[in-house]
C-alpha cells in the first residue's frame, strides 16, 4: 500500500505538469476522477505495465453513461433503450480496436478503485495490457458517487495514401518484391467482395481487416514465403457497412 501511494504522488504531480489538449480536457476533471486516473496507472506501473493515456472521446462516452446511472441511482453496464458499450464509445467520437468498461457505486472514489482491484473482471480491465487509453466520469448523487471508467486500444486517424504506405513497408521487409504505384483499380478490388477490378490479372488477393497496421496476415505472409511472386500493389478502402470498432480495409494484390 506505502509503494501504490507513492506511486500515485509521482503520477498525480505528473499529471498537473501535462501540457497539450489531452491535458486540457483532464484539468476540468474533478478530483475524484483524477484519483481513479492515477490510482489506475499506479497499479499499472507497479506491475511492469504501460501507463493509460486519457482519451477525451472515451470520457465523453463515460459522463453520458455515468449520468445514466446517477439519474437511477443505480449500476449497470446498459439501461433499457440505452446503446451498448461499443456504439457508445463510437457515438462519442472515440476510435478504438478494443473497448471495455468499469462501473461502480461507492461514497469515496477510493473504495471505488479498491472494489475495481477486488474484483476480478474490473481487475482484469484495469490491467489489460492490451489497452492504452482511458476516460473517467464520476458524478455524485446524494452523498454517493457513480463511476465509468472506459477503456480503449485507440487507432490511429489515417488517410488511405497512409494506411498503404504502412502496408507497402511491411511487404517490402517481408519479401524482395517490386511494389506497384497504388490505382483506382487497386482501391476498388479492396472495396469488391471477390474478384479484382482492371485488366491485369492478379495471381493472389487477399482483402483483410485489421485494427493496427503493424503486421501481415499469417496468411499473406505464407504466400510471400513461396518465393512466386515478384510485383505487389497495395489498396485502402472504407469499412464494409457501419460497425462501432474502429478497422483498415487492406487488399494486397500479389503478381509472378
């Protein structure tokens, strides 16, 4: 208890000292909130693991969940006619691979954070280190506090020319490959169920989703093992339909 605390002055004095817009948004937070923020990337730390970042979009998905609550004087995850988790977060502007929540009903946010680490499934939120972001609510009602505590693996805002660019770097530490100027054509195959659109003839398409752009399919990269392919074209599109998680829509396109 003496190190999390300790840890906790280290991060809450670092908190203050921020600069920038995230920063901003994080001033207006009440003190509660900031204790939920430091007490949570103490845990973190103290086991090895990255601090969150506080994330604007995902504190606006968590105040309109906490005001559900407050106003019910209850907890939950979703009310009646309320929009679940994921199209919340999107609702609120929040771009994310992963989301997940913690919810809790105490007088201090103190015992919140405590009842959060008691419990093995906000426990498990907490320290998932797979997530990086974070946005906290917690609002009072008659001498109780209701706390959101929203998490996310946030992705990156990034134009198609990006999206390939990344893509093409990959290939080309992959495989000895010759990489072909992106087309219409190319964009329009990865926009297509099946097929390709153009004249030439691709021997190999693979059309994939992903939340991050850090790494091939396994599958694609079993093609490119073969050692069959010499020229490669890479295209971004827009996700298929309307969906809350944040993703690229890549097709790589693989000729002799």
């Amino acid at each position: 208890m003496k190190r999390l605390w300790a840890l906790l002055s280290v991060l809450f004095l670092s908190l203050l000292a921020i600069s920038g817009p995230a920063a901003g948004a994080q001033s207006q937070s009440s003190v509660a909130e900031q204790y939920l923020f430091s007490a949570a990337n103490a845990e973190r730390v103290q086991r090895g693991l990255p601090a969150l970042h506080w994330d604007a979009a995902l504190y606006r998905a968590a105040q309109g969940h906490a005001q559900e609550m407050a106003a019910r004087a209850s907890i939950s995850h979703q009310y009646p006619g309320e929009a679940e988790l994921a199209d919340r977060g999107r609702r609120a502007g929040a771009r994310f691979s992963e989301i997940a929540e913690n919810v809790a009903e105490a007088p201090t946010a103190v015992r919140i954070h405590d009842a959060w680490m008691n419990s093995p499934g906000h426990r498990a939120n907490l320290l998932d280190p797979q997530v990086d972001s974070v946005g906290i609510s917690v609002l009072r009602r008659d001498g109780q506090l209701y706390a959101v505590q929203d998490f996310g693996r946030t992705v990156a805002t990034l134009s198609f020319s990006e999206q390939e660019t990344k893509v093409s770097s990959l290939l080309l530490s992959a495989a000895p490959l010759e990489l072909i100027p992106t087309s219409d054509d190319v964009r329009r195959t990865c926009s297509m169920e099946t097929g390709y659109a153009g004249t030439r003839r691709p021997w190999f398409v693979m059309r994939y989703t992903a939340g991050d752009l850090t790494r091939l399919p396994d599958a694609l990269k079993t093609e490119l093992g073969t050692g069959k392919f010499h020229q490669a074209a890479v295209g971004a599109c827009a996700p298929h339909g309307s969906q809350p998680f944040t993703a690229f829509n890549i097709a790589v396109l693989l000729y002799p």
